[in-house]
C-alpha cells in the first residue's frame, strides 16, 4: 500500500523496509524467547500474552485513524479509566451488568465526541485537548468512584475476557481484537472513507477542495476512539474483576508507542494496520519475555518509552541518509507537530 | 504610534480578577484562607510550580513542549535525596548545582532530540516522560532506598526550603528572581525576541538567519535546569521523597502556561502570564476543600481549567478577527 498516494518509490521501498524489519525483531522476539526463557513458548503463555495486550491493541486501533488524519488523542486510557469507574459506581449502585454495558459504550462514545467538539467543532489543537481531557477524564473517574476498587461482577460474563476458545490456546478477547483489526484493516485500506484519511493526513486543504467532509470524517475518528476505549475499559474491568478510577493509567503511552513503532506517520498519512499490529504482537512478546526474567514495570515502561522515540527516529536517521549527497531539501518533512 | 509598555495584559488582568474572586469568595467561607499562614503555603505551594511553569513558557513560545517536566522533577529530588543519604552533611549550594545540572542534562536529552533530529517535541518527551521515571524508580530499587526522610537530609537544608526571608518565604523569592530574569530575557533580549519568531513561523524565523535549533536546544537546557531547581526545592520543601515525586505534574504545568495565556501554538505569551496561571491553579487547589469539594477533583479541575482557557481563546480570536473584518470591509466599502 502507499503507491497511489507515496511522493515516490523512496517512500514505498521505505515502508517495505519499515514493516520487513518490525516483522523479523517480532520473530527474534519469539524465537530468543522461546529459546532463552522456559516456558514462554508455552501454549498457555503465548495466551497470557496475547490476551495481556487487548487492552493497549483495542487502544491503538481507536489511535490509528486519529494519527492517520495527523491528529492526536492521548485522552485514551483516562477514557478507559473513567468507563472502568462508571461501570464500579453503577455495579455498586445495584444495576444489572446487561445494562453497564450499553451505557459504558456510549458514555466511551459522549467523550470522544467531547474531544471531537473541541479539536473539529471549535479548532483546537488537539495535543492539547488531548492532554486537557487526559486530566479531565482522569479526574471525573475519581469524581464518579473516588479511590475504592469496586470488585464481583458477576463470574458469568468474566470467561468473556478470561476464556480461551475451545480446544486452542487463542482467548476469546484476543479473537475479538483479531477481528476489530481485520475490521479496521478493511475500512482503513479498501474503503473511500479509508482513502479519506490518509488524505487528510496528507494535506487538510487539498482533500477539503477535494470534496472530502475532513470535520466529520475527524469526528467520526474520535467517537469510535471513544467508543472503543470503552470496549477496553469493558475487557480490563472483566479481566481484572476490579473497577478503579486508576485503570489503565499511562497507557496511552503503550498505544502511542505501538502506533508510531508501527510504521505510521506521526505526522499523518502514512501507515498501516498490518504494522501496527506488528509492534503490538513484537510489544506483546517483548513485555511477556522481559515479565519473565523479573524486569519490573517500570523499565517496562522504560523500554516502552525509547521504543516510542526510537521509532520517530529512525525514519529521520534513514530519510537523512538517504538524502545525502542529493539535492539538499529534496525531502522536507514539517518538523512541529500541533 | 504612540506604544507604552503596560505592567499587565488584558489576560493577565483576567487571571488577578479571577484570583481576587476566588480569594474573596474563599475567604467569606473560611477567614482562616487569607490568614498568615494561608497565605505563606498559598505562595509557597504556587513557587514550585511556577518555577515549572515560567520553563515550560520559554518552551511553548517557540512551538515545543515538555510532556517530561513532572519526571525530571521526581528525578533531581530523588537526586537530592540520595545525595543526603550518601553524605549527610553535603553543603546546600552543591545539592542546588547538581539538581540543576541534571535538570539541565535531561533538558539537553530532549532538545537534541527536538533540535537536532527534528522528532516532535510531543512524543520525545511522552517517550522521556516515562524512560525518565523509569530510571527514577529503578535507581530507588538499586539502592535499596525507596524514600528518603527529612531525619535523613541536614537540617540546613530543610531549613533552606522552609526558610523565609523578611517574612517571604525564600522559595517564593527564588522563583520571583527566576520569573524577573525570563522576563527580561524574553522582552529584551535579542535572544528572547527570536524565541517568539521562531513560534510564530520557524520557517521564517530560519530565513530571517535565526540559529532556530541552536535556540531550541537552548531552552529545552534552561527550562530543564529550572525543573532541575524545582525539583531540589521541592526535595528541601517537603523533605519526604520517593521515586514517585511530580508524577501527573505535566497536566498541572501545560494547565498553568495556557491559562496563562501561553499560546500552545507558540509565538506569543509572557512568563508573567503563566506565573499568574500556576498561582491561579495553586489557589484553586487550596480553595477547593474548603469550599467543600474533595480534593480528588482536582486533576478534572486543572484539566477543566486547560479547555476552558484555550476554548476562551479561540471565541476572543474568532470576535477579533471578525471585527477587524468587518472595521476593513466598512473601510472599504
């Protein structure tokens, strides 16, 4: 992909380069592992690990058509966190879970459309709306659900996000973000909507004189973020049977991370679904692997952290390179991002 | 065409209006608000983060930021820390120096990468936010230390982050000092006045002959130094630390710059004006309990404020550009 829109060969052979590399770290990932550590290649801890990762998966596919469009939401996991609140205060309010559920999504859905209102409807930036609602968002949970830990729901709905498929290793959530994915690689690649945001990405203005709705298209891209950082918020509440206002707090960083790893352009217009779900299975075994050699959380988070910078580097370092001893400024890329 | 240099903006005017309100309805509430004490932990508490605040503007002006401020600030306390607990009687000068001298290292991290590998500011310092903390924790768990106590730290310090001088409280001074010295820098100086050309339009800022990488890196040192200060004042202030010191003190700095009236898009903006916004903030926090709100509404608070004040600046933007429209259609007919 990325022939009909690329400035030229350089950027597909780049991007052919970018998502052959993430695909052999993956495999050395698993193979070291696999060979280094007892029982990571374990059919069980293969399961642990995908299904530890569904909740950063379903947040980086809420990120992608954001990014895409050269936006940003770091406004993600505070969503989560709040949706995980709502669902404690309501659970302990006594109302049926059947009920949560419906109302969890479309609260997801309210705050997205917040972010929208605010980054399409009034023009704001969306770095720092993003990081406005981050804190808001954040600080309603505890509003909702103060600092207790709501737990008990109910054991029928948790095999939702514990269970495994029958007679294979793959749990349902990871399933679940299979097909969210397909979903997304659908929509994202094959479609005029698709086709929409990597044209926004690529210049806002161009693709308004090109008939393109860029405001609704960006909000519509907000609300489902919203709506499935709520899905998310539904899993991790399940899986962990536990309600609190702090779930899921830092990781927008662990989406950001897997996003931007995944080959797609901070800048917009560039990227694929295939590499974002790349760097999430590479993170997923990296993060198991390092879990069972005792590595704490936080050079986890570390290790999260230069994978973020490194893969805004290294396009830089290779465009750098390449451009050497050619006409200088042939490749211009913007430097700010707001 | 006449121009005289008035001592506070439009905006800034708002922001003491808005803090007179709050002190005045507070204090109807409670009178123990603008007691002596109140008052001495008001400014104290609004120091620290204005400190942060006054770096963070020199950042914002020129089109950057520094999501990384609340963990190289845990980092230069712990540092503080550590240092006491290697040798107990380590004179206070030589704690200030190497908290800023690691601030400033940690600033530097952030600019190369800005200035010289052009990455965005925003995800550099996401990134270093959390490899900054990282090493934060990992270095309490090499040591063993994981909190260091004020028993632990020498008395002249603590006495140093407590202190006052003819009744101010000296963390108020040093940050008073800082926020003059930006000031003048950034009013003045030939330096400060490309920080805002080169936020206003780095292309142009670049044409026109202004080392722009030169300067960003420049101010990603000074505003990482000044965290580094804050963070050793904090250590002194305080005098119980651990690895997880600062941790969210982003929300709180981006919200005190931009109610400040700290353009987010860069280019335009006083130190002034986000010294304003963190004193603003402080006080919202201090208020809150006693107007009966519990204290965990207050990141929703700083992040409420954050919308709130760029959601304010765009309907004034949009009003005067409508207005100078309509001023120019009228002229021309």
């Amino acid at each position: 992909m990325g022939e009909e829109l690329g400035p030229g060969r350089q950027l597909t052979r780049a991007l052919v380069r970018w998502e052959t590399a993430l695909i052999v770290l993956c495999v050395l990932v698993f193979v070291l592992g696999a060979v280094s550590t007892a029982g990571f290649a374990d059919r069980d801890n293969i399961g642990f690990l995908l299904v530890d990762y569904t909740e950063v998966a379903l947040l980086a596919l809420a990120l992608l058509p954001i990014v895409l469009t050269g936006e940003i939401d770091l406004s993600v996991a505070s969503v989560l966190g709040f949706c995980s609140a709502l669902t404690g205060a309501l659970w302990d309010a006594g109302m049926s879970f059947e009920a949560i559920v419906p109302v969890v999504l479309l609260t997801g859905a309210v705050l997205g459309a917040v972010n929208a209102t605010l980054v399409v409807g009034l023009g704001l930036p969306s770095l720092a709306v993003t990081i406005g609602t981050l804190g808001l968002y954040r600080g309603l949970a505890y509003v909702v659900l103060g600092d207790r830990a709501v737990t008990g729901f109910p054991e029928s709905y948790r095999p939702l996000a514990t269970a495994v498929v029958p007679g294979t290793f793959l749990p349902l959530p990871t399933l679940a973000v299979a097909g969210c994915a397909a979903l997304a690689a659908v929509v994202v690649h094959a479609t005029p909507l698709g086709r929409s945001l990597y044209a926004i990405g690529l210049g806002k203005r161009t693709a308004r004189f090109s008939g393109i709705r860029v405001g609704r298209i960006k909000s519509g891209a907000y609300v489902v973020s919203g709506a499935l950082a709520a899905v998310a918020s539904v899993v991790y509440t399940l899986r962990y049977n536990s309600a609190r206002a702090d779930n899921g707090s830092g990781l927008e960083l662990v989406a950001v991370a897997a996003v931007l790893l995944g080959g797609v352009s901070i800048f917009g217009g560039r990227g694929t679904v295939a590499g974002v779900v790349t760097a999430l299975l590479l993170m997923a075994g990296l993060r198991n692997l390092l879990f069972l050699n005792d590595v704490t959380n936080e050079i986890q988070n570390v290790i999260n952290g230069l994978l973020l910078i490194v893969s805004v580097l290294v396009p830089v370092v290779t465009d750098l390179v390449s451009t050497r001893g050619r006409r200088r400024g042939a490749v211009r890329r913007p430097t700010e991002i707001r | 065409m006449t121009w005289r240099r008035r001592p506070l903006s439009g905006r800034e005017l708002g922001i003491v209006f808005a803090l007179l309100v709050l002190v005045a309805v507070t204090t109807a509430v409670n009178p123990a608000f603008l007691g002596a004490q109140g008052l001495h932990d008001l400014f104290l508490n609004a120091s620290i983060l204005t400190l942060l605040a006054v770096g963070q503007t020199l950042l914002v002006i020129t089109r950057n930021i520094d999501l990384s401020v609340g963990s190289t600030m845990g980092l230069t306390a712990f540092l503080s820390g550590q240092i006491y607990v290697a040798d107990h009687d380590t004179p206070v000068i030589a704690v200030l120096v190497a908290g800023i001298a690691m601030g400033a290292v940690c600033g530097a991290v952030n600019g190369a990468l800005v200035a010289a590998a052009k990455v965005p500011a925003l995800v550099v310092t996401l990134g270093t936010l959390y490899v900054f903390r990282g090493l934060d924790y990992g270095w309490a768990s090499l040591t063993g230390t994981r909190q260091v106590n004020a028993d632990q730290m020498s008395g002249q310090f603590l006495a140093f982050g407590s202190g006052s001088v003819l009744g101010v409280p000296r963390l108020t001074l040093i940050a008073i000092v800082v926020l003059v010295a930006v000031n003048y820098v950034l009013r003045t100086m030939r330096s400060g006045r490309e920080l805002y050309a080169i936020g206003s339009n780095p292309h142009a800022a670049r044409l026109a002959g202004i080392p722009a990488g030169k300067r960003i890196l420049a101010v990603f040192v000074v505003s990482g130094a000044l965290v580094g200060l804050a963070g050793v004042l904090h250590a002194a202030y305080f005098g119980t630390i651990n690895a997880s010191v600062g941790s969210g003190e982003e929300l709180a700095v981006v919200a005190a710059v931009v109610v400040g009236g700290v353009a987010i898009f860069g280019g335009s903006g006083t130190a002034m004006g986000a010294a304003l916004g963190a004193l603003l903030l402080t006080t919202i926090t201090g208020a809150l309990p006693i107007l009966g709100v519990p204290a965990l509404w207050q990141r929703a608070v700083d992040g409420a404020a954050l919308l709130l004040s760029i959601s304010l600046d765009r309907a004034v933007m949009a009003r005067l550009a409508s207005r100078l429209r309509r001023e120019r259609n009228a002229r021309h007919g």
